[in-house]
C-alpha cells in the first residue's frame, strides 16, 4: 500500500493531478472514504487537470458524467444512490471500462462488480483539514505506473 499525507485541501489536488497524468486509458480509480471526506475534491482537480472544463458539476443525480480528455474520456461516477449494484449496467461501465479513465466515488455500492485491479484508494479524515490517502493496487505494472508520478509516496507498506 502507497501511503500520501495530505495537509490541505491544495496537497490533495496535487496529488490527484500528479495521478491523472500517469493515468491510462482503462484505469478505473476507485474512492473510497466516508461523506464529505474529499473524494469529489479529488476527481475535480484529475478531471480539471486533463480537460478545459472550469465546473466539474457533482453527478450526485446523474450518477455519471463524462468528459473528453485528449488521449481518453473520463467517466465520473458518484454511486451514492445507487439502489442496487446491478444498476450499475445501465450507466455504461463496460465502456467505461473498457475504453476509458473511470473515477468512481461510493464503489462499495457496485459491490461484486468492482474489478480487482483497479487503483482502490481510501481518503482517510486525520483532522479537519489533513487525510492521508491509501493507495492499493494488485498488478505490478500499475505500482510501477504510481511510482513515476510527479508526488512520491510519504510512505510504503509492503506487508
Ligand atoms: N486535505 C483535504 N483534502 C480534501 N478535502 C479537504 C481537505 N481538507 C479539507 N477538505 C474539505 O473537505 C471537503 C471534501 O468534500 P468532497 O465533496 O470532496 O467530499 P466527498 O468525499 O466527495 O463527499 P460525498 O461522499 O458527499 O461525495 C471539502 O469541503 C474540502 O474543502
Ligand atoms: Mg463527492
């Protein structure tokens, strides 16, 4: 596990921009964390980053948006009110994943269908304004990819 110390809401950007452009088409980032934590803060700063979009609006409703980045598209997904995980087919995550960048904020909603190596990561709240953010990934590859990013791991767990 990658571990990023996060004091502000600006280290969380950096670190979400740094992701977004190691990031390739078919990486699915997986947000976990508890309401209000920053997993939104996070996906704006990966989306704004990568497309000319001034207003990422929250797809709190929509349950998806999408987005033309010039190498691929993002799909943003907020799984909040989904009511079951089947109902994740009718919101295109097959193309999604097949062909896209996807940032899923409450993928614990999509329980089974979650693929296994996607970049699963947890924002944790340490304080009002800190949150150290875990990274978990399975392939070698992948790991491999993160370590290249502009912002190095404050720490890693290899256990
Ligand atoms: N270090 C930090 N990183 C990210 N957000 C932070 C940080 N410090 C404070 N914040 C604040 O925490 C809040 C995070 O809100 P955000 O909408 O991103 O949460 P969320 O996880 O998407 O919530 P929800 O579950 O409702 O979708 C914002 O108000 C942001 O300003
Ligand atoms: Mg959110």
């Amino acid at each position: 596990m990658y571990i990023y110390n996060c004091n502000t809401q600006e280290e969380t950007q950096n670190l979400a921009r740094a992701l977004s452009e190691i990031s390739t088409s078919q990486d699915i980032w997986a947000l976990f964390g508890t309401l209000g934590v920053g997993k939104s803060v996070f996906s704006r700063a990966f989306i704004k980053n990568l497309t000319s979009i001034e207003e990422v609006p929250s797809p709190t409703f929509t349950l998806v948006q999408v987005y033309e980045a010039p190498s691929f598209d993002i799909y943003h997904y907020d799984l909040y009110r989904l009511k079951s995980a089947e109902e994740i087919w009718e919101l295109n995550i097959e193309e999604a994943f097949a062909q896209a960048v996807s940032l899923v904020e409450w993928p614990e909603k999509m329980g089974p269908y979650l693929p296994r190596d996607c970049f699963k990561v947890n924002i944790v709240s340490l304080s009002q304004d800190r949150r150290r953010i875990e990274i978990e990934v399975k392939s070698e590859k992948k790991k491999n990819r993160l370590l290249k990013a502009k912002i190095k791991p404050d720490i890693i767990d290899d256990k």
